[in-house]
C-alpha cells in the first residue's frame, strides 16, 4: 500500500548526538531563577501576560515620579512621604502585583503537570520549590525597590542630604527583601495549593488585601482604646503589619498605630523568620509530593 | 533453508551490562501492590513494557527515575543506584510521561528549549539540539504555535521531543500511542524504533497492546498486576510461545496434506486461509527448532514446496490474555 507522505515526516537526516558540556545543578538553578523572574514580569511569555506586572508596576511608579517632579520643583528640603511609608502606601498594588503573578510561578507547572517534566530532571523537587520561591521574592523586592530607587534619585537631584536619604532608602530596601520574602512565601503556597488561577487569586488577595484591611481596622481600635499591646500583636498576623512594625520600631520614618518597641521588635522578626520558613517547608513538601504522582 | 533461518535468526539478546536492572523491587500504596519482587534486566535497544491497566508499568517507570521510593528491592539504571543516584539517572535519562504535560501557551519550540535547558545544556546548545529533535519527531512548522491548540499527536510528538532533547542515553516512553490514530500509531512506533536502532539511545516503551510492541522491540518484559509474567527477547517470545504458520505452494488440496500428515505426526493443526496454522508443539516436539524440522522433513517427503514458515503473531495476544485472565 503506498503511504502518502505525512507532512511532518522528515527522516532524511541522521540523528546527531550531543557531546558538549552538561550543567550542574548550581547553573541550572540559576537558569531556572532566571527564567522564572522573567516571567514574573511576562518576559519571554505571551504579550498579553506582560499588561498586568507592568501595568501595576507602572502605576507604582507614577506617584513616585510626581513627588520626585514637586520635591525638584518647589525645592523642598525633605520628601513628602518615607520611602518605608510610601511602599505601604503602595500597598494593593503590591499585594496585587503577586497575587496575580505568584500563579504564574506556583501554579502552571502542576496544573498542567509539566512539573513531572522538571522532576524528572536532574534538580531535585526541594530545590525547584526554592527555586520558584527565589524568583518571585526578588521579582516582588524588583517591585518595591523601583519606586524607592526613583524616590532617591529625585531627593539626590532636588539636592537633599545625601547621608540621611541613603540611611532610609537603605532601610527601605531591606525591609522590603523580608517582605517580598514573606509575601512570596505565603502567595506562592497559596497558588500551590489551589491550582485553578482564579482561586489562587483570590486566596492571595484575602491573605494580604482583606488580612492586611482587618488588621490595621483591629489595630487602630484597640490604640484608640488605649491598648497599645493588643495594637502591636495583632500586627503579628499579617506580612504588611510585620512590615510596617519593623519598619517603625527600625526609624525607618513609618508609623504605626501604636509604637513597635522593647520585646515586641526580636518577636517581630522572629515571626516574619517563622512565617517565611514555613512557607517554603510548606512549598517544599508541596513539590515533593507531586513528584511522587 | 531460508524459511527455517528467517525464524531462527530473530533474536534479539542483548550483549554488555544492562541499562535497568531490578532486584526484588517491590512498590505498595497501601493495600494495593503495584510490583511485587520484580527483578529484570534490560539491555540496549528498544525494550517493551507491556501490562493491562494497573499492571505497574508506570509504576516502574517513576521507580527508575528515582521520583518513587520502592517498599523493598533495588534497581540500578546506567550503573547508577537508585536510591542515592537519582539526580545522575535524571541527567542521562529522558522521560514521556503517559498523560498529558504540556502549557497550553508556549509554543513547542520555547518549551523544548527550556527543558533542554532544564537538563543541563547551555543557552545555544539547547536551541539546536531543539530545532534538531523537533524534526525528527515532525513537528515543523507548528513547532512555534501554542501547544494547546495540538493535535493528540501532535502533543505526543512534543512531548517525545522533550524526552530526548539532551541526548539521553535511555529514554521512558510511557504509552507513546496513547490516544493515536492508527496511521500516527504506526509513525509513532516507527519513530520508536528509529531511536533504540538508529539514535542510539536505549529505550523502554509501554503500552497495554503486546502485538504494537512486538513489532519494534528487541525485547519484550510483560507484567500482570505487579508481577512479572515474562521477559524475552522478541523472536524466543515468538518461538517458544507462539504457534507456527506454514504455506506451501499449491491450493487448498495441498494445505490439506500438509496439515493431515502433521498431524499424525503429534502436531495439532487447521487451516487459516491458505495457510496451515500450527498450536503450540505438545512438550516432545517443543524442543528448540524441532517442530520446525518436523515441518520442513514433513514436506520434503510430501514433496510440497515451502513458501513460508513463519510464528503466528496473532498468537501473542493469546498469550497476554491468559496470563491476565490469571490476575
Ligand atoms: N499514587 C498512587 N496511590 C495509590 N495507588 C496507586 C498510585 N499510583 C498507582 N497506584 C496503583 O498502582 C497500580 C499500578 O499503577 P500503574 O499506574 O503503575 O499502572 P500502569 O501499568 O501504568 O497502568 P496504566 O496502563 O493504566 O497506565 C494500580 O492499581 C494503581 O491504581
Ligand atoms: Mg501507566
């Protein structure tokens, strides 16, 4: 029976063998990081996936450029707002900018089970977790810290004091690493977890967005009604209130309802330690077990 | 006589250490036991996993690839131990997994490269040995469209594609025909055989069809419900199992004689179109290459010309099925 040639089909030439250099584990982390910071910001992905992270990005940025254009302006000799503060300010775009791009890194691979293509490569499951993890903290600390750079850069050109904007710019970019660190976390087991992308969405919002609302309301209430400690403990329990409470109790120009201070600061950090190693066991034991289906 | 040789030359044995091999390996989830003391070898070239449904072949596979921990026993794949060379198997081994694994939105190109990427080769490398293995699998120009809008074949091409885009040395394909038309089914396994012969690269394939494996493999190992029910090379399976077809020159008239005086001779014959088909030789006659003497003295002495002596593939099934019946 003659077969009509397929399309598609072509054998003519020979298979070639690949001979060159193989990458160790440590470089193809690293491509992986890479490739996953990329498309945190819809690099290397569809141009539709890039509207969103640039678009809040964008939106982020724009009120740092009307302060940097009035402080250059009217030669005002301080900044209208703190660069810890303003990334407060900034808030629901931030929180917004990973709940819709954690999906993208947490969720793809194991909803379309490509994560058994990546398992069954030479980066083990834990790694690859941590991996995911790396690139969606720095894409979020990428977010945060742009505004920050933009702000410093306008207060170096309105001719502010160099010592004293470089201290709390410098403030500001660490403790926006532990917050895209904690956020990362927490929005990245979350879209683990729940693999359809609108519910990882909304679960994402309801951990930073609605968390972040009822604490500060809690808070406000409770140093209104003068219990100050209840004030800074509920700001235990949400990334954006530890933020902020590290940010006051470190004069990183950020207030709080009530002042974070004395034992509250090491419990601080030792929650926000806690709240990010959980998370990445969390994210840990989540990759593991899928390899294993 | 050359219808004898075409026969007895089938073999499929295989030289050099084995690429798997299992001792005792043992996998349950619970109650259930998916392999139970397997212990196998597999050699190079094109090897067939065969099972009905549930039978543990994927199972194996993932147990190979170091992504199951096995209850009990040991396996080792290219001379690396299971149990603490996982990371090294994973490096040389390609994977197809038997259900679908492929974003919708990245075309076949981006995602070939990526995963090339992912097992270990640099940035230009992984682009050309991309470009390379996508023709061989046939994937031309759709290579740079979104997955998502493939064909079942065309999915199962990219997903062949991937398994092999580092120049692995052994390859997993997990029911590579799955959900295939009959004409992919046949370039699919064609594909199959081009790698274990004319790649290079080992390769153990499954499938719940023995016959569809039989025609590309060197080897065939079938499992039942966990247990290992045989493990073969191709042409013994044939010989040893499989009942005989013989046609002689003439009509019917001279089918008749054949079969009737084989079967004074011990030989339990009927006819199946113009051909004589032979059950399996009772255990006197089951001797290596005895049965097929018998044939050849028997028709020498009716002085009928011997136009084919041949097993009886359809056989094979026969044997499948018994053995499943078993579970
Ligand atoms: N994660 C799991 N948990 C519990 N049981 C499992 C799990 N994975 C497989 N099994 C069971 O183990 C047995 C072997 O399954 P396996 O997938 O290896 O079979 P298979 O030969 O690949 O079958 P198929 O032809 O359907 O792909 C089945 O009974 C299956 O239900
Ligand atoms: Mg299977």
């Amino acid at each position: 029976m003659p077969e009509a040639p397929r399309s598609g089909v072509i054998h003519d030439l020979g298979y070639r063998r690949y001979d060159g250099p193989r990458d160790g584990t440590a470089t193809i982390a690293r491509t992986l990081f890479v490739t996953g910071l990329r498309h945190a910001y819809g690099l290397g992905r569809s141009g539709r996936s890039k509207v969103m992270p640039f678009l809040l990005l964008g939106m982020s940025l724009l009120p740092a450029a009307v302060v940097v254009g009035f402080v250059v302006l009217t030669g005002l000799r301080s900044l209208p707002v703190s660069y810890a503060a303003y990334t407060n300010q900034t808030q629901l775009l931030v929180s917004l900018f990973a709940a819709s791009q954690a999906p993208v890194l947490f969720s793809r691979d194991l909803r379309h089970r490509s994560i058994v293509l990546y398992l069954a490569r030479p980066l083990p499951a834990t790694v690859f977790a941590l991996v995911r993890w790396a690139s969606l903290a720095v894409a979020m600390w990428l977010f945060t810290a742009l505004p920050t750079v933009l702000l410093y850069l306008g207060a170096m050109l309105a001719g502010l004091d160099k010592s004293d904007q470089t201290t709390d710019a410098l403030k500001a970019l660490v403790l926006q690493a532990g917050l895209a660190a904690l956020i990362a976390g927490v929005t990245g087991l979350i879209s683990s977890v729940s693999l359809r992308r609108g519910f990882a969405v909304v679960g994402s919002v309801m951990a930073l967005i609605v968390l972040s609302g009822v604490v500060t309301a809690v808070q406000n209430i409770a140093s209104a009604e003068g219990e100050d400690p209840a004030s800074v403990g509920v700001g235990l329990v949400s990334p954006w209130s530890l933020h902020n409470g590290l940010a006051n109790a470190w004069g990183a120009g950020l207030d709080t309802p009530a002042p974070v201070d004395g034992a509250w600061v090491p419990a601080y950090v030792l929650v926000a330690l806690l709240l990010i190693g959980g998370c990445l066991l969390g994210l840990v034991a989540r990759f593991r077990k899928v390899g294993t289906r | 006589m050359a219808a004898t040789a075409s026969v007895t030359t089938v073999t499929g044995e295989h030289t050099g250490p084995p690429v798997i091999a299992t001792a005792g390996l043992t996998k349950h989830y619970g109650t259930v036991h998916a392999l139970t003391d397997l212990t196998v070898d597999v050699g190079a070239g094109v090897t067939g996993l065969v099972g009905a449904n549930g039978a543990g072949k994927s199972t194996l596979i993932k147990i190979l690839l170091g992504l199951l921990e096995p209850t009990a026993g040991h396996a080792t794949v290219l001379g690396h131990d299971i149990d603490h060379g996982g990371q090294e198997i994973r490096r040389v081994v390609g994977y197809m997994p038997e259900h679908d694994c492929l974003p919708p939105d990245v075309s076949a190109s981006d995602f070939v490269v990526h995963m090339a990427r992912m097992s270990g080769l640099g940035a230009s490398a992984a682009r050309e040995r991309s470009a390379d293995v996508l023709r061989h699998v046939g994937l031309d120009e759709e290579r740079y469209r979104p997955m998502g809008g493939y064909s079942t074949g065309m999915k199962q091409r990219a997903k062949l594609a991937q398994a092999l885009a580092h120049d692995p040395q052994l390859v997993f394909l997990d029911e590579p025909t799955n959900g295939l038309d009959p004409a992919a089914r046949t370039d699919m396994l064609r594909l199959v055989q081009r790698i274990g012969s004319d790649f290079g690269i080992a390769v153990l394939v499954t499938s719940h069809l023995l016959g569809e494996l039989e025609q590309v493999s060197d080897h065939v190992i079938v499992l039942d419900g966990g247990h290992l029910l045989r493990s073969s090379a191709t042409g013994d399976f044939l010989q040893r199992t499989g009942s005989l077809l013989v046609e002689v020159v003439g009509t019917e008239t001279e089918r008749d004689l054949l079969g009737e005086a084989l079967a004074r001779r011990g030989l339990t014959c009927r006819p199946r179109g113009a051909m004589v088909a032979i059950d399996p030789p009772p255990p006197e006659l089951a001797a290596e290459g005895v049965a097929h003497d018998l044939i050849r003295d028997v028709a020498a002495e009716l002085g009928l010309g011997l136009m084919r002596l041949q097993p009886d593939r359809r056989h094979l099934e026969d044997v499948f099925l018994e053995g499943g019946a078993r579970a």
